[in-house]
C-alpha cells in the first residue's frame, strides 16, 4: 500500500518556482536607494509576491467552482504557505529586510484566504471597523485577536469588497499595516485580471 500523506500533489506553486525567485532576487543586488534604480530593483519583490497570490488565487477559483473541496484547497494552500514562509538562509542586510517584509504581508493573505474557504467571517461587516480593531489589538499586543481582524478583511475581499482608501492611509506603521499590505496586494491582483479563474494552476517556470 502507498504511504499515506496529507499533501496533495499540486502545481499550483513549487519550492522550485520559490528557490526560482530567491535566484533573481540575489541577482538583483537590490539596496535601499533614493534614486529609481532601487524602485526597478525592488520589482522583483512585487512580482515574486503577485506570483505566490495569483497561484492562491487559482486555489479560490478551484474551490468557488466545486473542482476543490474545501479541504483540499486548504491543504494546498498550506504546502504554498509553508514554502512562503520558510526562514531563507541570509543574502544581503537589504533582501533579507525585503523579504523579511515580503513573508510577513502573506502571512496577511494567507490569513485572508483561509478565512475565505472555512467561512469564519460576517459578509455584513464593515471593513473600516475590522481594520480599526486590528490596529487596537495590535496596539493592545492582542496579536491572535489582530491578525483574526486582518484575515476576515481578506476574506471580505475575496468575496468582493473593497479595502477603504481612508483606513489604509491612515495605517500606523507595524504587523497590521504589513499584513493589509498582503490584503491589498490580493485586491489588486483580482482587479488586474481574472484569467486565473480559467487557469488549470500549472504554469511555466519563472
């Protein structure tokens, strides 16, 4: 008999695809900068993280349309989670603070998207208001009841809000702020396309 595990053999997302990243980030030699080479440099950071979305984003579409159970798409998001998140070994004082960054903004989507598929959120609820008690939390240090804030705001997304332009400027700088940065970067890849919904989740290498 085949030994029994909880992963789901996916192409969804890879640790190959994620080492891929890793690679152009080193090639990159990114530094903080004033001038625009560091913005062009740091886009390797936005596209490593819009990938890692889109690929949680084709997970959604899977399960919106019944070709996922709920408890496969959330395995599969835990395996991408857990190649995410892993500690990368050091680079550069610059990139490991971006990707230090990078991981703790999906800590905020992967939050958003679990709350999506286990339903463990109001759709009545006013984002503004979560938002604001995610940052008293944090403030507070009530980290669970903060990041729980910060994942029904996800969801809410996911099912078709929007993030309030006024609440997200008016973000003290910490966890909240980082892990809504993951939020907004889910909006924005649904409002760029929704090709993904059509995608069969594999892909070419990066």
């Amino acid at each position: 008999m085949p030994e029994s595990h909880e992963k789901i053999d996916h192409e969804f997302y890879t640790t190959d695809r994620w080492n891929n990243w890793l690679g152009q980030v080193k090639e990159s030699g990114f530094e903080f900068k004033e001038e625009e080479s560091s913005e062009k440099e740091g886009a390797v950071f936005v596209n490593m993280t819009d990938d890692i979305i889109l690929a949680c984003l084709k997970v959604i579409a899977k399960y919106e349309s019944n070709a996922l159970p709920a408890e496969d798409a959330m395995a599969i998001l835990d395996d991408i989670k857990e190649i995410a998140l892993t500690e990368v070994e050091p680079i550069s004082e610059d990139i490991d603070l971006m990707i230090e960054s990078l991981q703790t903004s999906l800590m905020g989507s992967f939050a958003g998207f679990e709350c999506y598929i286990s339903k463990d959120f109001d759709k009545e609820t006013d984002i503004g208001e979560l938002i604001n008690a995610a940052v008293e939390s944090e403030e507070a240090e009530e980290i669970d009841s903060a990041i729980y804030c910060v994942a029904q705001v996800g969801a809410l997304v996911l099912d078709g809000k929007k993030l309030p332009e006024s609440s997200m400027e008016e973000l003290p700088y910490g966890l909240v702020a980082e892990w809504l940065d993951g939020i907004d970067s889910i909006e924005a890849a649904m409002i760029g396309s929704d090709s993904y919904k059509e995608d069969d989740g594999k892909y070419d290498d990066a």
